[in-house]
C-alpha cells in the first residue's frame, strides 16, 4: 500500500505587511544602536560618539564666559563649560560630565 502525503497550500507572502510594522523587518536600519554605523550585526569599527572621554584630562585655553560665570573652552568642536575660570586662561581639566554637544569639567590642580 502507497503511503501519500497532504500537502497544504500557503498563503502567499505579503512584504508590505511586514515592512509596515514596526522592528520586524530585518533589512530595517531605522532604529541603529548605540553611537556607531555598525548596525545590529556589530560588524565594522564605528566611530567615537564624543572626542573626549569621561575622567580624561585636557590642557586647554578659556577662549569666553558664559552667562552662568563659567569659562568656555572647545576640544575639536565640542564647547566644554569650565566654572571658576577666565577668559585668556591656559588650565588643565578633568571632565566630569558629557551631554550631547556639551560637556562639564572641574580645574586640577
């Protein structure tokens, strides 16, 4: 006796659903993470979110004041606020905090 197999018939595949929802598709490069151009699979070297890092200590000048009484300083485009400092001033700094395109440091002494 032969033995035979059913077979069903699937509905076909519609992309358009799939592209619409929202983190299912997976050629989808909208929701990257971290600060890199490395994607999900984390292939690639990807680049620095900020060009200074957390605790790092700089030599820079006071180039202005802000309206909070802080000296201003830029390290390659990022402004670093600096308080108890004046402009024409060369000190040496610690950076305490960064956020977004700014960042906060204390003098060392």
């Amino acid at each position: 006796m032969k033995k035979f197999l059913t077979v069903e018939r699937l509905k076909p595949l519609n992309l358009h659903s799939l592209c619409n929802r929202q983190g299912d598709f997976a050629m989808s490069y909208s929701k990257r993470q971290g600060g890199s151009y490395e994607g999900r699979r984390g292939h690639g070297k990807g680049f620095k979110r900020y060009p200074v890092e957390l605790g790092e200590e700089l030599e820079v000048d006071i180039t202005e004041i802000s309206p909070k009484d802080e000296g201003i300083a830029k390290v390659h485009g990022l402004v670093v606020y600096i308080p108890n400092a004046k402009p024409g001033n060369r000190v040496k700094i610690r950076i305490s905090h960064i956020d977004g395109k700014t960042a906060k440091a204390e003098i060392v002494k």
